[in-house]
C-alpha cells in the first residue's frame, strides 16, 4: 500500500493515509500518457477556421469579356480565385479535429498520471482548505507555507472562495474530482489532492 502524509494548510503533518496501488503506484507508460493528452487537446481544438470559396463570393456571374480575339487569357466572372477578392482554393472548412480511446486506456493514463506523481514526490493530500472570503493574499499564504508552486488543486465539491481567490494566480488550477484528467495532471508540477477527494478519486478508478 502506498501511504503519503495528511498535512494541514499550515504544512504540519496530521495524520497519515493509505492509498490504493491499483491508482497510485501503477507502472508508468509515456506512450499511454501521450495518446490520451494528444486526444485531449484535440477535442478542445474550435475547428472553426473557415474560408469563402468560389460559390461563396458575392459578385456578378456574368464573364468578364469574351472568350476569344482579346489576346488575354480565358476568364470566367469575378468570383474567379485567381481574382482579388474571388474565391480561395482548398481553404480550410469548419471541422471537428475530436477523437476517443478506448476507455480502459483512458482510465490506465489516468492512475499513470497520478502515480506519476507520487513516485515523483509530487503529490501532496491536504486535510482541507477554508477560506473565510475569497482573497488572493490569503491563499498566496497558503501556498506560501506549503512552500508549492506551479500547482493543480483537486477538491470533491465546488468550494468558491477557494475557486475564486485563486484564478488571477498564474500556474495555479483549482479542478473538481469529477473533471480530474490526464492532462491537467501532466501540465502543472505539483498535485494537491483534497482528503476528502481522495475518496471520489478512487470510487471512479476502482470500478
């Protein structure tokens, strides 16, 4: 079993917990961990670069002059790409660049991500983090005194002081359990995980 310290918001050691190896000390395959975060930031991408073609074009259909006895070469109406202002050849369309893996290989880059941590000392389990009101300052002192930067905080359930004195701080993300992913995890340095989201984090691993 792994086991990693509790600490509380101001870095002292309460207690200590156990955690599962089937999700946190897996063997680590960089190949897995790249298809899924590849397939990931697909799916983020718009896909909404888009062009007018030929048919698209506002304009005249009529042909410019006559076919033949000008001594010019041949032309068709205005909207004739090899116009200013005509249409564009082999533009691109909007499209969606998403695709899916499997879902087994999905969940096995996930517990990868997170052991990757912990085998890296990276992964720390805080008891809990209350803020009175939402203020940067006070949560800057929080990360302050557990000495971490370059974080993602993982919580069980929405927490909005926490969530919104924390996004003007660069490098810092605060994600619910139920959006945890492969490439969040990878992206920051440091993973806190929230005690009482270690339990979510396994129910939806250990299925």
């Amino acid at each position: 079993m792994a086991v990693v310290d509790v600490q509380n918001i101001n870095g002292k050691k309460v207690t200590q917990i156990d955690l599962s190896d089937n999700i946190f000390n897996v063997q680590v395959k960089s190949v897995v961990l790249h298809e899924v975060a590849k397939m990931q930031l697909a799916c983020r991408r718009s896909g909404t670069a888009s062009v007018k073609h030929r048919s698209d074009v506002k304009g005249s259909g009529r042909k410019l002059f006559r076919q033949k006895g000008t001594g010019r070469a041949r032309r068709g109406d205005i909207k004739a790409p090899l116009l200013r202002g005509g249409g564009v050849i082999f533009g691109p369309d909007p499209r969606s660049y998403s695709y899916k893996v499997p879902k087994k290989v999905r969940s096995l880059a996930l517990k990868m991500a997170l052991s990757s941590k912990f085998q890296g000392n990276c992964l720390f389990v805080i008891d809990r983090i209350e803020l009175e009101r939402i203020k940067t300052k006070e949560f800057l002192k929080v990360l302050d005194t557990l000495s971490i930067k370059k974080v993602l905080i993982v919580t069980d359930k929405k927490n909005e002081n926490l969530e919104l004195s924390s996004r003007n701080i660069p490098d810092v993300k605060i994600l619910r359990s139920e959006g945890l992913n492969v490439y969040d995890i990878l992206k920051y340095e440091n993973l806190v995980i929230l005690e009482s989201a270690l339990t979510a984090i396994e129910g939806r691993l250990l299925r």
